[in-house]
C-alpha cells in the first residue's frame, strides 16, 4: 500500500472509530435522560476503553490497524 494509501486508511479508522464513540455517547445519554453535555465525557471514556483494548490486543499501539498499515 502507498504512502498514500496508508494515509487514507488510518483517517478512516480515526474517523469511524470517533463517530461510533460519538454515537454511543449520545445513545447513552438520550436513554439514560442524562444533560447533553454528558455527552463528552463518555465519549471520552469510550475513547480510552478502545485504546486500552488496542493496546492490549492490537499490535502495541492505540490503532487497531495493523502495524504494518501504519508505517508510512
């Protein structure tokens, strides 16, 4: 994969990765009957869950991509 390609690849991931946290946050706030605002922190909190499971199961670093994917 090119440079660019790589590139590419790892913006989509951030970026799918940030919507779903997103997402999730504003589910959780709307079923739970939580202040808007509320929204933020849990999106947080699910943004160091990720990166934690990354970390642990992945290859070492926050991305779930591979390393290989990563290098440019």
């Amino acid at each position: 994969m090119s440079a660019t390609g790589k590139l590419w690849a790892d913006l989509g991931e951030r970026a799918i990765w940030t919507l779903l946290q997103a997402g999730l946050a504003s589910e959780a706030v709307n079923l739970l009957a939580l202040p808007p605002w509320a929204a933020v922190p849990i999106a947080g909190v699910l943004a160091g869950v990720k990166a934690l499971f990354a970390a642990q199961f992945g290859n070492g670093t926050a991305a779930t991509l591979p390393t290989s994917a990563e290098r440019f």
